[in-house]
C-alpha cells in the first residue's frame, strides 16, 4: 500500500508534470535567445549617448584641471 501511496504520484509527475515543465522551459530559452528587442536596442542607443556624453565631461573637467593645477594628475594616477 505505501509503495502505490508514492509511485502514483511519481508517476503522474514523469508523465504530466515533467514534459511539461521541460517543452515550457525549452521555449522560453529559445524566446531568451533571439536576442535583443527593439526596446532594448533603444535603450542600448541612450545609455551608449549618456556615456558619450560623461566620457565628454570628465576630459573637460581634466582639462580645466591641467589649466589650474597643473600637477594632480601625479598625486591621483600613482594610487
């Protein structure tokens, strides 16, 4: 009686559950891996334009510090 208590179950989950489970997360890796969405691409584009824009802000910053301090890049780029 104990045996069938637990072998009914094991085997509803081998052929219900466990197919299952395995077409759904099969697809949703295929879904994954097509690779990025329009919306992603887009956000790509701004965070890409934001960087640009930082990288054009800390060479502006280093210049008008080169003009005014001439000597700090030696007390930060040995650190």
């Amino acid at each position: 009686m104990l045996v069938m208590l637990v072998s009914v179950p094991l085997i509803v989950f081998m052929v219900v559950v466990a197919p299952l489970w395995l077409i759904l997360h099969y697809r949703s890796k295929k879904r994954s891996d097509g690779g990025l969405s329009q919306e992603d691409y887009e956000q790509l584009a701004t965070l890409s334009e934001k960087a640009e824009s930082l990288q054009q802000r800390v060479h502006t910053l280093e210049k008008i510090l080169d003009d005014e301090t001439p000597n700090w890049r030696s007390n930060y780029e040995g650190k």
